[in-house]
C-alpha cells in the first residue's frame, strides 16, 4: 500500500522501483548505483509510475492532516502542494505533544517522510530535535562574525546516525524482517543496535578488527548486537556485509539504504525551523561515507520546492587529509571519478577510502555551489579543542568542518559576514581517548604538530598530580595553570 505514496527512484538512470522489488544491496540492477526515495504526490523529479499516489489499496486516502492541501486524485498524482504555514504551524504543535512520534524530531516532520504503512509504527527514541548553538570563540578563531553549529551529537546515542536509524529500521519492522545488519566504524553499529533493541529485532555489526572508538563499540555490545570484528579496514566489512545479504534474509541498514537519508534530511527541516524559516548560507558538513551532505541537501531542496523555504544553502565537504577520496577526485577529476584510497587518520569515524555515496555527494556539491576541502591531523585536533572550549564538544570526525571552514573563510570562499552551520556528527564522549592524548600531548607526532605549537599551547588543558593538602591546590591556582 505505501508503495504507492512513496518509490525509489535509480540516482544514476532514473529508473524506479517499489521498496519490495529493490534489491537487497540497494543497488540499481541496471547500472548499479543507489537509489533515493521519492513521493510521486509532491517529489520535484518525480514520475509517477506507480498511480494512483496517495491512495490506499482499499481506495481511501492516504491521510494528511486537515488543511494541509488537497491530497492529489488518483488522475493526478503530482499536485499536491502543502499549505506550509499550516505545516509550520502543525510541526512546532507537536513540540507540546506526548505521543511519541511526536516528540521525535524526525517524526515530527512525517509529512515529508511518508514511508510507513503507520507512523505510529516508528521505533523512536526521541531522536533529533538537536540545538542549535552559536560559536563565538569558534567564529572568531575562523575569522567569522558569527558562527552556528547543529549538534547532532546530542542524539539518543551520541551521533547523527539516530534521525537515519529511526526512519530506516522501522521500514525494515514494517516489513517483518528478524535481522539488520551494518558495516560501520563505530556510530552506524551504535545507533542500529540501539533501535534494533527497541525494536525486538536482532543484529549483526561487522567492524574493522581494533580500528573503532572504544566508546562506540561498548555501546554496540550494551545493546545487545551480535559485532564481529572483521580482519579488515570499513571498506572491506562493507565487502563482506554485501555478500552476506546475498545469503541470508537481513536488512541492510548501512547509508545505501535509502531510508537512513529520509531520516536524516531532517536536521535540515530542524535548521529552518530554529532560523523562523529561513536558511543559512553555507553548510559544513564532514564527508566520510558521503551520505550526510546528500540528505542534508536533499531536505534543503525538498522545501523550496514546497514553498516552505525560499533559498538553498551552499553545502561543502570537508575530509581529513589521510582520507581523502572525494577531495582527490574532485581536484583530479572535477568529481567524474573516484579512486578509492587507503584510509588512515585518527578521525575514526570518517576514516573511509572507498564511500558508497560520492556520486550523491558531487551531485549536491555542483547543485548547491559548495566546496570540498580537506585538512590535516594538527587542523583536526585544533579544531576540536577550540570546539571544546565552547562548552560543547565533538568526536574528532565532527572538528574537520571547523578546520575546514578557516580554509574556506582564509582563501575568499567563504566571507566573514555569511551565516554558516557547522554539522557536529558525534559527542565528544564518543572518542576520549582522542581528547586525553591530545591534553596529555601525546596524540601527535613531533612531525604533524610542527609548525602548530603555537596554536596547540594554549588549548591543552593541564591535569598536575598533587598532594593532598589545600596548599598544593592553592599553589596551582596561584600560578594560573588553566
Ligand atoms: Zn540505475
């Protein structure tokens, strides 16, 4: 039946499918690329080849609350344009309401994401509804005369993988599947096995064998999933997992999986909303797997189509230097290609040479007129330290968009006077490890700190060993070691 609301339409030869008929790798079986979802009712690239749209197989409507527009007739399936004052209106309502889909920040915008048979259906945790934060010292140490961040840390488990898990796993409930599954460096495996737990429904992580944030996978294994460590780097558990699929009925929940972006374009809706519906100029997002920038731009576009917003902001990449491929490609081959590379930098969560989503990601660079840039390990850890003396705090992969942006900002690409959005990814407490080494100054390498001494000096934070007596504490504080 939902099959008639929403599709999946090939991303490289716009051919569509119903969920049923996609297969289980989420591959177009023409030419192999991903597939995205879209609404014949109301998608601007849609075609609508499965009519009537809105329409239950039993022949009644597909529900929309009153006044939000007319649903199309079954004759013509692409007209609906919502009234978007009354949307505006009905999704900060039901900030005061106690149903739980309500409260979810992903949920609460379902009318742009109608991909359950019943919404009320949905495995939440009260995901998204993320702040939005100014960054003055940030700002500043960019060259900017203000600066945002959307924390999408501040989710149920920590990273933004919460608003894609909500979406995508209660499509895999819906269809009765027993088992997900995921390849993940760390955040993925945490937010599946958490729903996958709320849901009743059994998982299996594949990780790359010692190369995860010991926070990640304690969450993994509080949860309940079954992880194995693989002899391998992402790419190759991402390998695998494709073959497993192939041999066994379990739902593929990595970013291939259309449904994760459906959930995951909401932040965007989220930025709109806490801006009075406006947009920012420019968003920095970081680029590991290449699917956030996709999702982020997809929810941007989706609501100047719908009249809810009326500008588009430039979305830029930003990768570490030691994983780099889509920088490469688009300094090689203005994006045409890529190759993958071998990964290595201490940004866990973004250490991926080969990303499944680098089409979809070129795709909204070009559309949106955003940049890719990529920085060093010392940029890294800089950045993160300065984000930390916000009082706010990310995992390393989430610093790259600060460090990022001085770039951008330092060169003319971006001005001092735009209103920017950093993305952060993950908490802080997904990686400290990283933070302890980088204070205790034994995270880099004499080679990758020099020529930032200067810059790294004042962001460490001293932890002395003292005596027990009031003295010692009074000694330090006298001699303002901060
Ligand atoms: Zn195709």
């Amino acid at each position: 039946m939902i099959d008639t609301v929403h599709q999946l339409r090939c991303t490289g030869c716009s051919q569509r499918v119903t969920q049923r008929e996609a297969r289980s790798n989420f591959r177009c079986a023409d030419c192999g690329e991903l597939f995205e979802v879209e609404y014949p009712a109301w998608s601007s690239t849609s075609v609508a080849v499965h009519a009537p749209a809105l329409v239950h197989a039993n022949g009644s409507h597909y529900e929309l609350p009153n006044g939000l527009g007319a649903p199309s007739l079954p004759t013509q399936p692409r007209t609906w344009m919502p009234n978007a004052s009354a949307l505006r209106w009905l999704w900060k309502e039901r900030r005061h309401s106690a149903l739980p889909i309500d409260q979810s920040g992903v949920w609460r915008f379902r009318e742009l994401l109608p991909i359950l048979e019943n919404p009320n259906d949905a495995v939440t945790l009260r995901e998204g509804n993320t702040p939005l934060l100014g960054m003055p010292r940030c700002a500043q140490a960019a060259g900017m005369e203000r600066l945002l961040a959307k924390h999408q840390g501040m989710n149920p488990t920590g990273s933004f993988k919460d608003t894609g898990m909500t979406a995508a796993l209660s499509v895999a409930r819906e269809r009765g599947f027993e088992w997900v599954a995921c390849a993940s460096t760390g955040n993925t495996s945490a937010a599946m096995a958490a729903y996958a737990a709320r849901a009743g429904l059994r998982c299996l992580v594949l990780i790359p064998e010692g190369k995860i944030a010991w926070g990640k996978l304690s969450q993994a294994m509080d949860y309940g999933a079954l992880t194995c460590q693989l002899r391998t780097d992402f790419d190759g558990c991402v390998r695998v997992l494709a073959e497993v699929v192939e041999h066994y009925p379990i739902y593929l929940l990595n970013s291939v999986n259309p449904y994760r972006l459906e959930g995951q374009k909401t932040p965007a809706l989220e930025m709109a909303e806490e801006m009075e519906w406006n947009v920012p100029d420019h968003v920095i997002v970081p680029g590991g797997n290449l699917a956030n920038c996709s999702a982020l731009g997809k929810g941007f576009q989706e609501m100047k189509h719908l009249g809810l917003t009326r500008t588009v902001p430039s979305i830029s990449v930003v990768q570490a230097a030691g994983a780099n491929p889509l920088y490469t490609s688009m300094q090689t081959s203005a994006g045409r290609e890529l190759t993958p590379v071998h990964a290595d930098t201490r940004a866990s969560a973004i250490r991926i040479g080969s990303p499944a989503s680098w089409r979809k990601a070129v795709r909204i660079l070009e559309q949106t007129g955003g940049f890719c840039e990529q920085v060093s390990e010392a940029e890294i850890a800089i950045a993160k330290a300065e984000i930390g003396r916000e009082g706010v705090g990310c995992e390393p992969a989430s610093a790259v968009t600060l460090a990022g942006l001085k770039k951008l900002v330092k060169d003319g690409r971006v001005k001092p006077s735009e209103n920017v959005v950093l993305l952060l990814t993950g908490h802080t407490l997904k990686d400290s490890e990283y933070t302890i080494e980088f204070h205790r100054g034994n995270l880099l390498s004499e080679g990758e700190a020099r020529g930032y001494e200067s810059k790294i000096a004042p962001l460490r934070s001293e932890m002395p060993v003292l005596d027990a007596s009031a003295d010692a504490v009074l000694r330090v504080l006298a001699a303002g070691v901060s």
